[in-house]
C-alpha cells in the first residue's frame, strides 16, 4: 500500500530529517539514500525498515544539516602560508609597495585552509538515526493502516457478493437434473412412443449427475471465502496468505464452470470470476 512518513529530530547539533515512501508492490524492494557518511549505516537501517514493512517498493531518504561538525576539521595549510607570506614580502621589496599584510587579506586568499576527515564511528550516531526512522515509520504505518481499513471494507463486500452468487447456484444442478429428465422422456416418447426403455433414461440421467456435480467445489470455494473474511479480521501480514486463497477461490471456480455446463451457471461465474480479479488487483498490495 502507499504510505508516506516524515520526522526531523535535533540532537548533539546535528539535524536529522528522516522521509519514507512506500509504493504498491507484491514483494519488498528497499531503496536508501544517504549522505556519504552515513553509508555505513546502510544496512541498519535498511533491517529497521524490514522489521515493519513486509511488502512494497520503501525509499528511505535521511539528511542531516551541519554535518561538518562531524567527521570534517579545518586547518590551515602552514605550508600554502608561507609561501603566500614570501611573495608578498618579495613583491613588496622588487617594486618598493608600502603597507603591511593583514588577517583580512590573508583571509582572502584561495587554498589557504584545507578539510581533513576524521576518523569517527558512524555508530556515534545511529542512536538518533534510528529514533528518526522510527518516528517516520510509525507515520508510515499510520497512514497505511487507514488505506488497510478502506480497502479491507471493499474486499469484505466483494467476498459477501461472491457469497450471494454461490447461494443462487447452490441448488441448480437439481433443477437441470429434472429439466433434463422431462427433455429425455419427452424425446423418448416422440421416438419410441410411451414403450421406451426406463432404465436407460435412469442411466443418462445418472451419468449426466455426475458429469455437472460441481458441490465440492462450491463447498471448498466457500470455504476458502470464509477463510478469506477471517484473516481480514485478524490482520497482521496477511497479504501472502490471502494472495494464495485468491489463486485457489479462482481454481474452484474455473472447474465450476466447466462441470456445469449450464447458462445460468456460466453468468454467475462471469460475476464471481470479475469479483475475484478486483480482490486480487487489491490484494496485491496488502501487507
């Protein structure tokens, strides 16, 4: 699901500013951005992220404001100063110019001061990098569970609809039974007049029975549909589980069709069939 979290904490003069985006995907994809001394950190926070977010394409961006007081010193080049300090004083004896050097001019000169890197511990600091992605991921999350809530509102109609269309089918193959049975003796008696074979008509109608039972498959599509409203209701990381009952609710009902044989039927697995890829394209995207 899309989410969107930010916090900005301050600490020991630095300013951390931590932005998470999440995007709909069917499986995790974690992508961070980081100042440079920072990078080492990447893996921890990349694992924080993975704690909390199962699935989705995550963008971590963490900036922090006055970075050089960590990591970087200034100094002055000693050696870039005498020789500035040198050619002043032989330029001021070749041509005889008056004055005297100051820190103002001094303070002007490029390449006077140079920035070395210190040896530090990225860790100093990782207490309050995660304290920044925490507070981001808990705004994250917020606003993830309150798309979670509206969609887990449509799937549940969804699955009831598919409910209603099982109970409209539920008793048809009796009805087809009977309705072939008048056919065939209506047929029967058109070919051999009322001395027709009644065995025979038993056995067609037996076979065809047979051929269109499709209960199991109501009772386990069914099943599955029940299944389905139950880890709604309990939450958590469901979105594998409910992405395999979707693949299975959509199995039961190819088969159903096809046993069936029957326009009434066919119209009511259209239904079914578009009520389930509307599920799936949800589903897709729950955790």
């Amino acid at each position: 699901m899309t989410g969107y979290g930010k916090s900005e904490l301050e600490e020991k003069g630095v300013r951390i500013a931590a932005e998470i985006r999440s995007f709909n995907n069917r499986f995790l994809e974690i992508a961070v951005k980081l100042p440079r001394m920072l990078v080492p950190l990447e893996l921890e926070i990349k694992q924080m992220v993975q704690e909390r977010i199962t699935r989705g394409r995550v963008l971590v961006n963490l900036s922090w404001d006055n970075a050089g007081q960590l990591g970087q010193t200034i100094h002055l080049d000693d050696e870039v100063a005498d020789r500035y300090y040198r050619l002043f004083q032989e330029l001021k004896a070749r041509y005889s110019l008056s004055g005297e050097l100051d820190l103002h001019t001094f303070a002007h000169l490029p390449d006077l001061f140079k920035r070395e890197e210190e040896d530090w511990d990225a860790s100093e600091i990782l207490p309050i990098v995660k304290e920044a992605l925490s507070i981001a991921l808990d705004d994250l999350i917020e606003m993830k569970e309150r798309e979670g809530e509206i969609i887990g509102t449509d799937i549940r109609h969804r699955v009831d609809l598919i409910l209603f269309h099982l109970d409209e089918i539920k008793h048809r193959p009796e009805q087809r039974i009977e309705e072939l049975r008048r056919k065939l003796k209506a047929r029967l008696r058109e070919i051999c007049g009322d001395d027709y074979d009644q065995a025979l008509l038993a056995q067609e109608v037996v076979l065809f029975a047979e051929r269109s039972d499709y209960t199991e498959e109501c009772v386990r599509l069914r099943a599955h549909a029940e299944n389905f409203k139950r880890y709604l209701d309990e939450g958590g990381a469901i979105g594998r589980k409910l992405t395999f009952l979707v693949q299975e609710m959509v199995r039961e009902v190819n088969t159903l069709g096809v046993k069936a044989s029957d326009a009434v039927v066919s119209e009511r697995v259209v239904l079914i069939k578009e009520e389930l890829e509307k599920i799936r394209e949800q589903v897709e995207n729950i955790e």
